[in-house]
C-alpha cells in the first residue's frame, strides 16, 4: 500500500514539473512575440505616442474637410459665373436680333411679293352695353345680346318673349285708363249670349249713377233690336227642354220677370211635349220599367226632380199608379 501511495505521489509530482516547464516556455514566446512587435513598430504603442498621435490626426481631419469645402467652394462660384454670362450674351442677343432685322430692311423699301402686308387692325373703342338702357326696363330685356350663334344652332328665347305678364291690381285700376260707356258693357254683355231685361239691368246697375240714365239705356237697346225678352225666352226653353219638364222652365222664367204674357204662352208650348220628353230623358237615365215598388218610387222621383208632372210621370211608368203621382205631388 506504502509503495502503491508512493508511486502515485511521484507520478503526480512529474506531471507538476511537465506543467511548469510547458507554462515557462509559453511565457518566453509570448515575450518573445512583444519584443518583436514593439521592435518592428507594430500597433503596440506606448501611452506618450498614442497622445501625441491623437491631435495631429484630429489636424489632419480638420485640413482635409477645408480643403475639400474651399475646392466645392471655389467651384460653385466658376458655374455661376458662366451662367451669369451665358445669361447676358443671350439677352444681349435677343435685343440685338430686331435691330439687325431693321437695318437689313431699308425704310423705303417695297416688302417681297410673296408677302402680303396686313393692314393693322383699328383700336376698337370700348362701348358700355348698359348705357342706352331704360332703368325701368326687365333685365332680360336690357341686357345685351350675346354673339351670333351657328346657323346650325337652335334659336334661344328669353323669358320676357315667351310670356307676357298679366297687368297688376293696380294698372287695371288705374284712373288713367279709359272707362267704357255703359252702352258699351251692356253690348260686351249681349254679344256673349242672350239677356233678359230685367237681368241687364242688374248687369248694368254699378256703371249708371242715375236709374233714369239706365232705363232710357235699356230702351234704346229695345229700339235698336239689341235687347229683346222674346229671343232670352226662345234661348232658355232650347237650352232646357231637352233635359228639364215645363214647371222647372217656366220657375227659370218667372225668375228673370220677361212677362206673364210670354210666360203663358211658353207653358202652353211646353205642354204639348212633355210627355215626349219625359219619355226620352226617362229613357236616356233608366230605359227598364220598374219591377218592385222601390224601383217605381226611385225613377218617379227622378223625374219629379226634373221638373216633370205627376200626370205624365204616371204615363211613363205604364199604370199611373195614382197614389204613387199624389206622393209625388205632395213632396
């Protein structure tokens, strides 16, 4: 056990002194390998050179930079300076060419013959277009006309030629304005349709200050054929016996006071057709006899309301049911 104890204590120890031999050569070379780069001037420097090394490469900077903006410098100015005088030179040029042109041309010189002169146009002088205008003239109608159009072209209108405007309240009561005669209105009023005396004079009552004026007006109108209650009587019956009985005709009348002469004489006329036409208004509305009672009463009013007598209601409806005409007659 001694021995084996013994024999590893020696074999540790050998190595120790490998490893301490191995250390002593690696330090000689390293030393070796610095010496050599401090001799040869390599990047080993001491701490004196690295100073003074530091402000002259700063210098040599600093120099370099001026140098280079006194050479950006120097050549700036030379390319302004040959733009500035390729500048004049071609101004100088442009006012020199029209003064070369001129002296070529002599002043009394006739122009080429290929070359037709040009007569200078007139200065026009400037005009307003509003100052002939009316003040109180519509704007479309002062304003001026635009240029002439194509022929091509559709014609345009304004507004003032398309309509016309309707005269105010004012302007149609002006006092300016000539007042018509009262024969004057009462022929407007004839000349559209029939009158009746009576109704003219309603007419025409407003115009005429004094009643005696209008009644020797009337008369006159009489006289000279333009006023008659015979052709108003003659209108109304045309007008109404194709779609009304006798009684509601002869009411129109009364109402118009033409007469109890003539009055008389239409209801006399008017008679004698009724029945017809009660027979043709009923048969233009129904043209079907009644089936029930209701039917019955219905048309019957119908041609009550129409001015039609229960008498000839009675004959249209076939039976004159004569309960039916009293009922009739009451309402």
């Amino acid at each position: 056990m001694q021995k084996r104890r013994s024999g590893s204590k020696a074999d540790t120890a050998d190595e120790g002194a490998d490893d301490s031999s191995e250390s002593v050569d690696r330090y000689e070379r390293s030393s070796e390998r610095r010496g050599a780069s401090s001799k040869s001037g390599g990047f080993k420097r001491g701490n004196k050179e690295r100073a003074d090394a530091k402000p002259f490469a700063s210098a040599r900077r600093v120099s370099g930079a001026a140098g280079d903006n006194g050479e950006d410098a120097q050549a700036g100015a030379i390319d302004r300076s040959t733009r500035l005088e390729q500048a004049r030179a071609l101004l100088k040029q442009a006012t020199e060419q029209p003064e070369s042109l001129r002296a070529r041309r002599a002043p009394g010189s006739p122009e080429p013959a290929g070359k037709v002169s040009e007569p200078a146009p007139a200065p026009t002088p400037f005009a307003d277009p509003f100052e002939d205008a009316d003040p109180f003239e519509p704007f479309e109608q002062c304003a001026p006309s635009e240029a002439p159009r194509a022929a091509s072209s559709e014609p345009v209108y304004s507004r003032s030629n398309q309509r016309t405007r309707k005269p105010s309240a004012a302007e149609a009561s002006n006092p300016k304005r000539p007042q018509r005669s009262p024969k004057a209105r009462a022929l407007a009023f004839l000349s559209r349709r029939e009158y009746s005396r009576a109704e003219l004079s309603r007419k025409l009552r407003p115009y005429v200050e004094e009643a005696s004026l209008l009644e020797s007006l009337l008369d006159s109108l009489e006289r000279d054929g333009w006023l008659s209650n015979e052709r108003f009587v003659e209108s109304v019956v045309h007008r109404r016996a194709s779609q009304m009985g006798g009684s509601r005709i002869i009411s129109e009348l009364k109402r118009h006071a033409v007469g109890d002469a003539l009055i008389g004489e239409t209801a006399d006329k008017l008679a004698r057709t009724e029945t017809a036409r009660a027979q043709a208004v009923w048969d233009k509305k129904y043209g079907v006899l009644p089936e029930t009672p209701g039917e019955r009463a219905k048309q019957a009013r119908f041609l009550a309301a129409r001015g039609f007598s229960s008498s000839t209601i009675g004959k249209i409806l076939k039976g004159g049911d004569e309960d039916l005409s009293e009922e009739i007659a009451d309402e």
